[in-house]
C-alpha cells in the first residue's frame, strides 16, 4: 500500500531554472513532511520538512509548499545548480506512532550546466 | 550522513549464507530504524527498534530476517540463508526520540548475492 505518491520519476532541468516535485499522501493522520537528497553510493539527507500548520517553508534555495486541504506537497528548487543532481524523496509520518514514517519512491533530478 | 555509522559498506554472500548488517546510531539516538531500497526505487520500511526492544516490524519479511538493537552495541539487521531477491542497499537511520522527528540516515550497506 503506498501511502505517499511523488512525481514525476525523473526530471531534467537547465542550470537556473526551478524543478518542482510534487507529493501527495492518503492518511489525514500524517503530520510531518520531510524532503531528503540523496547523492549516488550515500545515504539519504535531510533537506527541509514541513508540518501542516503553516503552507509554505523557505530554507535557502529550497522551498516546501504544503495544500492540506488537497493533500499534498510539494518540493521548489530555486536558481537550480548542478551540484543539485541528486534523487529526491518526500515523506510523511504521523505524530504518537512510534515515528513510522513513510517514503515516495523518488524522483531523480538532472541539472543541465 | 556522518553520525550514523554503518558497516560493512559493502557485503558480498553466497546463496545460503548469513548476512549480519551493523549500525551504530548517531550520539544520543535511542531510535533505530532499518530501510531496504532496491535500485531505482525508494525506501522501503523494515523495522523500527529502541534500545532492546523491537517496536514495529511490520515491514520485515517473516522468515529469515530479524532485528535487535541490544543495551550495549550496535543494531543488527540479520538476514539469514540469503536468496538473489535479497541484494539491495539496506539504510539504517536514527532519531533521538518518539513522535514525528527528522531521521538521520547512515550510507548504507550494499548487499550482493552471489
């Protein structure tokens, strides 16, 4: 059962412009939405995570934007650089239950120089 | 990734054999979790662990895999009379408690079968 739906599985960009990747979760129980980067042969990062009470969140380049109502989320990469080539991952958990937390299956990212 | 120590980063068995996997959490974190992830695909839930006690393995097939996470030591992630099926890249991560919390993952070991 897949509760957390990301696309698209692959995306390609040039250097500068803004790749967006999109979430959606089922369970109206989840209440944490983290963003990992994940670079060949290492383990997934954390980037920026969201909870449900506010709509958007800023950290650097990256920006979470968070629709409750339609549930779902998304990840916006602004001025992307090539060093952002990486595979991306959204996932959500939901509070009180022992952290069972819940991956998309990813979307690689290529940026073009 | 620096804090959650995995080893051995890269394991080789043949079909039959056992595969211990070790982690040690990052300073601090009482809470252990193991993911699978196969190639091209995202991360697959095993088991979750604290200190002597296995939470939640609802993820973990019900035959030759098990889990600890002992008072002293690091996590294990056994695996045992391994199959081809069974090669994948298997991340361990950490946190420092209950509830929704970022998990801070090590860099996996990646496991082959011969």
């Amino acid at each position: 059962q897949q509760q957390v739906k990301q696309s698209p599985q692959s995306l390609i960009v040039q250097k500068g412009g803004i790749p967006i990747i999109n979430c959606a979760y089922e369970n109206t129980a989840f209440d944490y939405f983290p963003w990992y980067q994940q670079f060949p042969g290492k383990g997934p990062a954390l980037l920026i995570a969201i909870r449900p009470d506010v709509s958007e969140k800023k950290e650097g380049r990256f920006t979470i934007s968070f629709n409750k109502s339609a549930k779902q989320f998304s990840l916006h990469i602004m001025d992307s650089q090539p060093g952002d080539s990486a595979t991306y991952f959204c996932a959500a958990s939901k509070r009180g239950n022992n952290n069972d937390m819940r991956f998309g299956a990813g979307t690689r990212l290529t940026v073009k120089p | 990734n620096a804090g959650v120590m995995q080893n051995p980063r890269h394991l080789v068995r043949r079909r039959g054999q056992e595969a211990r996997l070790r982690c040690s959490p990052m300073k601090g974190h009482s809470h252990v979790y193991w993911y699978r992830q196969l190639p091209e695909e995202g991360l697959k839930f095993m088991v979750y662990l604290q200190k002597e006690n296995i939470i939640d393995e609802s993820g973990m097939p019900k035959e030759r895999f098990s889990a600890e996470f002992p008072k002293e030591g690091p996590s294990i992630l056994r695996i045992q009379q391994v199959v081809r099926g069974d090669s994948a890249a298997y991340f361990c991560a950490s946190s420092p408690g209950d509830g929704p919390q970022p998990q801070h993952f090590g860099d996996g070991t990646r496991l082959s079968i011969l």
